[in-house]
C-alpha cells in the first residue's frame, strides 16, 4: 500500500496530465491573445465603470458583501497552497529526472536552473503544468479589484491595474518559457497563502481574531514579495550576460516587458502605502 507522501507525491508531480502538459493555445482554456486582451480590457472597463456608478451615486459606505470576501480569501490561500507544493514537488521532480544531462555539458546547476531556463526551453513538463494552474489562479485572484470597489477601498484602480498585469505576467511566462518563473510561482503562492489564510482568520472572526486585526501580514508578505522578485531580477540579469554561460537565458525578451510591468506594480504597492493603512486589508483598514 502506497504512503500518504507517495500519493501526495503522485497527485503533484508524477501524474500523466502533469508530467505530459504542454502549453498549446488551441487545447486549453485561456491560452490565446484574444482571449488575455479581451479579458483584461473587459475587466479594467467593469471596474472603472463600478467606481465611477457608485462615485455618481455617492456611494461612500462599503456594499454588503457578507461572507463573500472571507469565502473569496479561504479559497485563494487553499488554491494558493496546493500550487506551492505541487511547484515545489515538481521542480525537484525535474532537477533529479534532467541533473544526468546537465554534467559535462555545460555549468548549468539546480540554482542556475531555477534563475535561468536554457535558451529554448519549452513551455512543457511539470513546472510548466503548474505554472498554467497560477495563471488560471490569476483570474480568480483578479476578483479581488472588483470586491476592493464594492468596498469602496481607496486607491481601488491602482489595485485594478496591479491586478490585471498580474495575469498578463503569468501568460507571458507560458508563451515565451520565461527564466526565473519558478521561484517566483513558491514565492508569491507562499505569501499568498499566508496572507489570505491571515485575512480569512480575520474576517470569519476566529478566535483571536481581533487582536490579530493590527498585525500587518499583508504588508509583511508584500514586502517579502517584492524583495524576492527583485533578488531574482538581479540573478537573472548577471547569468544572461555572463554568468550562465553562453546563449544566456530563455525567455529574456518577455523578462524585460515583465520588469517594466514589475516595476510598475513596484509603484502602485508605494503609492498605495505612502499613507497608513490605505492598502491594507489585513482587518478594518482599506485596502
């Protein structure tokens, strides 16, 4: 009888779907141009649509959403967690199955790896299977603007925007075999997980909730968030040009569109922050 680690093992980084997947725009939901701007227009529309009604209408009190963003945010962190693990699981899965072609070939080594997808890597394998699963996770996540307007949260269309270029980072990821993606998926889904499992705690009202209503997780995970993305720009940054070697890493052109989107949502997160408590949904504050 199998052990429980060897099913979770199965079910996250040996399952044929997932040792099988391949980014393919005609097979899976999602996966086109149109379909990423159509959505993203369709969505910054609605929510500037739903500011501006309830603006004409002025409407400053929060709309009666009920358990709605507390049932929002147990879904996000569980999501949130099972994509970490399967990311984890699957990318030591691929150091061990590729390690044997690495030596002698090349000074390619687990941490270049995960910094920095040889040129032409494939979209295609187990990381990129979980790599397509935080992608569809950024539509859901998207939510989150539509509900911070139904709240009537301050600054609620810089955080319109930050989510949208959220879900246009990770399809460019999976169009052009993006280097660095990996660290980035354990990394946000692992602050994502934290944070929305901390806003659920809050807002369904556990026990000792309202002493943990002025800890600012969401703002320490951001942090953290940002700190890291910023460590695997530089990484990436000194392999392409010289530290991996030649050919440097897949996917660079994408980087760079991806940096200016970073760097863009680096302003919103200072924007939003620069007065306390403006972002800040962890309790009673606005986001």
């Amino acid at each position: 009888m199998a052990s429980s680690s060897d099913v979770v093992w199965y079910w996250l980084a040996e399952h044929p779907s997932i040792v099988g997947f391949r980014w393919n725009p005609t097979d899976l939901w999602f996966s086109t141009w149109a379909f990423l701007a159509g959505f993203l227009a369709s969505y910054v529309a609605l929510c500037l649509a739903l500011d501006g009604l309830l603006a004409v209408l002025r409407r400053r009190r929060p709309l009666p959403l009920g358990p709605v963003p507390s049932a929002h945010a147990l879904v996000m962190a569980g999501v949130s967690a099972v994509i970490f693990a399967g990311t984890l699981l699957s990318a030591a899965a691929e150091i061990r199955d590729t390690r044997w072609s690495w030596r002698g070939r090349s000074r390619t080594t687990p941490f270049r790896w995960l910094l920095c997808f040889p040129p032409g890597t494939r979209s295609s394998g187990r990381v990129f299977f979980w790599s397509y699963a935080y992608y569809l996770s950024r539509y859901l996540h998207a939510a989150r603007g539509v509900l911070a307007v139904l709240q009537r949260r301050r600054r609620a269309p810089p955080r319109v925007f930050a989510h949208a270029a959220a879900v246009a980072m990770a399809f460019l990821w999976l169009e052009f075999s993006q280097s660095f993606q990996v660290l980035a998926i354990l990394a946000s889904t692992l602050a994502h997980a934290v944070a929305f499992g901390f806003r659920f705690w809050v807002g369904a009202g556990l026990p000792a909730a309202r002493a943990a209503r002025a800890a600012p997780v969401a703002l320490a995970c951001q942090l953290a968030l940002l700190g890291c993305n910023l460590a695997c720009h530089v990484g990436v940054v000194w392999m392409h040009f010289g530290g991996a070697g030649a050919g440097g890493c897949s996917g660079i052109g994408a980087w760079v569109f991806n940096t200016l989107l970073n760097a863009a949502l680096l302003w919103v997160f200072l924007h939003c922050y620069g007065k306390r408590g403006v972002c800040d949904d962890d309790g009673k504050k606005d986001l």
